[in-house]
C-alpha cells in the first residue's frame, strides 16, 4: 500500500480541509475538546462528541452528534463507533482527548485514585483507538490523535498518577502508530501544555486562572488557549501531517525543555 498516495477524502478545499470525513472527539464538552470539535466542524468534518458529562448535548447539530458516554468503559468506544457509522457513514479521525487529574502524593493517594486516572487517560484511549482501528483499517485511510501532556515525560510532586497516565499514552501513540501505518492509519499525539481549562476545577476554587498561572511558568510566560491545542489537533489529523508517525508533537510553550 502506498500511503504517500492516498487521500483520506475526496474534495477536501484549503478552507474546509475536512469535508467528507468524520471524527470522534471525546471529551468534548468543554476546553480542548470542545474546541476541538468546533475547528474540526468549521473545516468540514461530521462529528460524534463524546463526553461524561450533559454538557456535551449542547454541541447537538445536523453535522455533531453527541453523546454522553465514560471512556473508561468498554462499551462506549464500541457504542461511539457504531453511532459514526451510523449516522455518517464512516470514521476518518479519532481525538482521545478525555482526561483527568489528581493532585495527591504517591503516600496519600487511593487504588481508587490511581485506577480512575489510568482508566480514563491511558484505557480510554487504548479502547477507543481498539475500536476505531476496525472500521480505519476496512478503509485502508485514518488518523487518530491522542492528547498528551509535558507530563509525558516530566513528572513533579503531587501527580504520579497523571504522569504515568499520560507515559502510557504517549509508548501508546508509538506501539500502535506501527501496528496502524501499514493500514494507511497514522497515530500521534499532541504532548500539550497547560491549557486555560476546567480540568482542575475539581481541586482548585478556580481551575482556569490557576492553570493560567501555572502556565506563567513556561519559557513562553503564558498558558495556551484550548484553541491553541486544537489547532495542533487538527494538523496531526490533516492530510499535511501525512508523513508525521507515531511522534509526541510537543505545544507546551518550551515547558518540555526547561530545567527546573
């Protein structure tokens, strides 16, 4: 098969690059994800949204389908795949975007608290890519996008659990973008920095402005926007990434390659 050859779908224009193709997002209903889903949907892309939460049926149109759904659990890549083809047609890109944080000591954390972080950052990711892989390799095109962090190779106090997590999703992105690029599926990963999002709502009063602050820290001085991210979703999910496989693409402002 000459990968090089192959167009992902017909009729992709410069300004709708994704016409024709359909994608999962998961973890869409706020930050990255819905970001994401909002770029992908203004460049052409048909959409299944998935996310735990209710929010996400606000995201409800014509070309987005969303649904409430736990990455952790088998079913709902199974389900989430079955719902693209359904009502679209076919599956182009997956975006394993879902992901959570604690921020705990390896002495004051939970089974229940390392297994929930691992379920939903790294099993999530390996169940929805298991599942989008079949109908990708029937075929013989896709492109599946995980969303890292800096933490897939630094690490600092208090998230062990994150940090392995997001380890695992980036030897993930590399072990599978071998076993997909003979099918015409290349797999990478965006290793994102800190995004101005609610992820840590959880843990702090104000999730966004201490993530903003936190990500004066990098050489850049500043935190990204989740558009930022998205738009690096959207290359490695692009026909102009095509010869870019199984690479952890770092959008982290340099936090990445400074030295504490």
């Amino acid at each position: 098969m000459d990968y090089a050859q192959q167009d992902m779908a017909p009729c992709a224009s410069s300004s709708r690059p994704f016409d024709g193709r359909v994608a999962i997002v998961t973890g869409a209903a706020s930050g990255i994800g819905r970001a994401t889903v909002e770029l992908l949907r203004h460049r052409g892309a048909k959409i299944v949204a998935v996310s735990l939460g209710e929010d996400v049926m606000s995201l409800a149109a014509p070309d987005v389908v969303p649904l409430v759904a736990d990455v952790a659990q088998e079913a709902s890549a199974a389900v989430a795949v079955d719902v693209a083809l359904s009502h679209f047609g076919r599956l182009d890109i997956l975006v394993n975007n879902a992901g959570i944080i604690i921020n705990k000591t390896v002495s004051d954390m939970s089974l229940d608290d390392w297994n929930r972080v691992m379920a939903v950052n790294a099993t999530g990711a390996f169940l929805f890519s298991r599942e989008a892989m079949r109908p990708m390799t029937t075929a013989g095109t896709g492109a599946i996008v995980n969303v890292g962090s800096y933490a897939c190779f630094q690490a600092f106090p208090t998230i062990a659990a994150y940090a392995a997590s997001k380890g695992a999703l980036a030897q993930l992105t590399r072990a599978l973008a071998l076993e997909a690029i003979p099918h015409g599926i290349r797999v990478n990963a965006v290793g994102s920095g800190d995004a101005v999002t609610n992820i840590t709502n959880h843990i702090h009063q104000d999730g966004p402005r201490f993530l903003a602050e936190h990500g004066q820290k990098a050489p850049i001085g500043r935190a990204a926007q989740p558009a930022e991210i998205a738009e690096v979703i959207a290359f490695l999910a692009s026909d102009q990434a095509s010869y870019i496989v199984g690479s952890v693409l770092m959008a982290d402002g340099g936090m990445s390659i400074t030295v504490s």
